[in-house]
C-alpha cells in the first residue's frame, strides 16, 4: 500500500468518525423519554424518576418519564424497541424483562437481541411482609402456617412475571407451600390492598416497602437477599432459615436494537458519573438499594444472567403467560 493511499484511507476513516462524535458531543439536544412498564408510585417509578432528574441536570436537557404499564413490561418494552434508535427514547431495564423470556409462550420480540444495554443502575432485595392478622413473626411460623393453611393465603405481586412474584414462587417451590399469586397492575395497587387485608403475603421491593414495615402497617419478617438490609436492620434474611434462597431486585438502562454506540458510551459515561456522587449512594441507601455502576457489557451479562436462572424457575413453578 503506498503512503498515499494510506493516507486517504486514514483521512476517510477520520471523515466517516467526524459525524458520530460530532452526534454524541451533540447529544441530547431535546428533552429524551424514560419509558418504564410499572404504573406510578412503585419503586420502578421512584428510580426512573431520580435517574432522570439527574440526568437532567448534568445533560441540561429534560429526561421525561413514561408510565406504560401492562402486559408484564412488555407493553413498554415493545414500544422502546419500536421506537427510533436515536438515544432519545430509554427502556428502565427491570427483572420482568429477563424472567418474561420464558414466562410468555409468545412474544413479538426477543429482549436479548432487541434491547442494547446501557448501564446497571441499582440492586435491591425484597422483604417478606403480611398483614398483621396473618398470626405469624418469622420465616418458620410463615411455612408453618401455610402448611396448615394451604390455599387460604393470597400472595399478592405487582404481576406475572415481576420479581415480587417470582421471589414468592422460588419461596414456594424451596418450601413446599400453597399460596394463591394475586398480580396485581403495580406494586403500590397491591400493596393498598395489603394494607387493608384483601391480600396477606407479599415479597415486595424495600424502597415502596420499608415505611409500611416501620409504621406497622404490615410486619416484616425477612429480606430476600444475601445479606441484611441497612433499611430494615432487624430483620434477619430468608436464607437463614431458607439455606440457598436468595432473589434480589434490579434496574438498568436500555435502547433500541441499533442505537449509534458513541450514544450508548455517552450515556453510560452519564449515569456512572451520577453513580458515582455520594449524594446518589445516600439517596438510594435510604431506599435500600446499592448501586450497580459498570459498562454496557456487565449490564448486558447480568441481564443475560438472570434471564437463565429465572428461567429455570418459571419452569419448575409452571408458570405461564400465554
């Protein structure tokens, strides 16, 4: 090759870069959609809502959330992964979304090929909790009961599909019990009627969670983590009764199939900047959640991760959508 056909090459490959760096400095240049699958008020929402007020403040532009619950997530996903692959249009990536993979007999789409990972945001556990006329104070005297009771408890969830529901169908299937799954359209509906008795039994996210807990509203009993929750101290985890139990929450960003990467890496640069001020770890320790920062790929495996072993679960519970 002669210096001057490598110089032309490299000066078109320097040409053909000029535009996507010139996107990415560019972006975003108008107000961006945060699309999530959970109605209002669960800790979907509260996530969503945080991320995009600080993402708004570090880009100078409005990050807008969109409420579109229904059909497990999938209603959202799918109106993300048909929307333009510009980076104008984000999916809040939840468990749903790897667990619907084989709740759903059918789907139009396949989250894995259709959604390109943006960035981990947060990891939390659930908390068991039951109405305080459920006459029971811990994880043994919750089995106990429901062997003795079967069928009469309803487990309430915010849906198919949802962790909340499959933390309490891995509860049953290590246990043995029979609760009735009640989904309802969102965690804050289910836990309303928690509240007031309709349903008995939840494995609901600690952020929506907790206060219900310290006001006595509902009795916690455990969480559903590795560890101990910070927010809910005093509550010992369901694996120290539970040997090898564990379930755990999660939310991440993702885009359109096809999404220019110079966009994605912007927007990773963002959030984990973001994930990385002490104000963001504070605020979201008070939800008892911790953070999840990494590159795309990390967020892509952990989604790829769950997607297997929750797939596994869905099928030992029988568990189906059609």
């Amino acid at each position: 090759m002669t210096l001057r056909r490598r110089q032309f090459l490299a000066l078109a490959g320097a040409a053909l870069a000029m535009p996507a760096i010139a996107r990415a400095q560019g972006y975003p240049s108008r107000p961006v959609k945060v699309v999530i699958g959970y109605p209002p008020g669960g800790s979907a929402d509260i996530t969503a809502r945080l991320m995009s007020q600080w993402l708004g403040e570090r880009t100078g532009q409005s990050f807008i959330v969109e409420s579109r619950p229904g059909g497990g997530t999938n209603i959202a996903t799918e109106a993300v992964i048909n929307a333009p692959n510009d980076g104008y249009t984000l999916l809040l990536v939840a468990p749903a979304n790897a667990i619907n993979a084989t709740l759903y007999e059918k789907l139009n789409h396949s989250f894995l090929r259709d959604i390109e990972p943006v960035a981990g945001l947060i990891r939390f556990p659930n908390v068991v909790v039951v109405n305080p006329s459920v006459p029971v104070k811990t994880i043994p005297e919750l089995i106990e009961y429901a062997k003795a009771n079967p069928g009469k408890l309803n487990m309430a969830s915010s849906g198919n599909g949802s962790t909340i529901h499959m933390s309490g169908e891995l509860f049953k299937m290590m246990t043995g019990v029979n609760m009735q799954h009640v989904p309802y359209r969102g965690g804050a509906l289910a836990l309303t009627d928690m509240v007031a008795g309709q349903v008995q039994v939840m494995f609901d996210n600690i952020p929506t969670a907790a206060e219900f807990v310290k006001s006595g509203k509902l009795r916690g009993l455990a969480v559903t983590g590795a560890q101990r929750s910070e927010v809910l101290p005093e509550l010992p985890t369901v694996a120290e009764f539970l040997p090898g139990y564990e379930a755990t929450s999660w939310y991440g960003l993702g885009v359109p199939k096809g999404t220019p990467t110079e966009i994605i890496q912007k927007l990773n640069a963002d959030v984990q900047a973001i994930l990385a001020d002490p104000k963001t770890k504070a605020r979201f320790l008070e939800l008892g959640a911790i953070l999840q920062p990494g590159t795309p790929a990390e967020f892509g495996k952990l989604v790829a991760d769950e997607t297997e072993k929750w797939g596994k679960v869905v099928k030992f519970a029988g568990a189906k959508v059609t």
